[in-house]
C-alpha cells in the first residue's frame, strides 16, 4: 500500500520561504518518481516540480523556476519543495504525488499520478 504524509505547510510574508516534506512508503525506491502539485480556489491543479528519485533528475514547472527546489533525502524516503521568494499567487492547497515507473522521461509534472498525500495548505499573504 503506498502512502504519502505531507507536512510543513503555513502561512508566510510575501518574499519568505517555507519548506513542504513528504514521505513515501510502498514504492520501490528505483521506480519511484515523486512530484508536488498545487490547486488554487477555483484554479485547476498546477504541477510544480518533479524528481525521479534513482537518478535525482528535476523538473519544474516554468511559473516556479529559479525560486522552488525539489530535493531528497534518500535514507528518509522523503522529498522536499523549498520555496523562496514566495508570492501571494503561490497561495494554494499543495499535494505530494508519486509515480511507480522504470523511465526517467515519463517522471515529469504533466504524468498521471496515481498516488497522492493530504495535501498541505500554504498561504502568502501581507
């Protein structure tokens, strides 16, 4: 059974950071493509950065590059969204997601995931 606990959500300056952790368990760690995603009230879900955790490839969607980093730590099989420079327009409900695949191609924010956490809100506001 996969399972996937999120945590580290809150509520932030504009320009401040906070860091999102999710772990994962159930998924054979050379398969394991994991991603973060993010809905909005009244948006469709946004993916915002995905890493396929046997060779640490990354990639993020264009709205976070520069200021988001995914990571993980392979001991705690937990990824990491660090998010800097936040704006208001990151305001969303964040989710961690996870994909059973054996190509690292396919691990980018645009696959269907199968697999989700929670969710964790984050808010940035004045």
């Amino acid at each position: 059974q996969v399972r996937l606990v999120e945590s580290g959500g809150g509520s932030v300056l504009p320009g401040g950071s906070l860091r999102l952790s999710c772990t994962a368990s159930g998924l054979t760690y050379s398969r394991r493509c994991m991603g973060w995603f993010r809905q909005a009230p009244g948006k469709e879900r946004e993916g915002v950065a995905t890493i396929f955790m046997r060779d640490g490839n990354t990639n993020y969607s264009d709205s976070v590059k520069g200021r988001f980093t995914i990571s993980q730590d392979n001991a705690k099989n937990t990824i990491y969204l660090q998010m800097n420079s936040l704006k208001p327009e990151d305001t969303a409900v964040y989710y961690c997601a996870a994909l059973s695949t054996s190509a690292p191609f396919r691990c980018g924010v645009d696959a269907d995931f199968p697999y989700w956490g929670q969710g964790t809100q984050v808010t940035v506001s004045s």
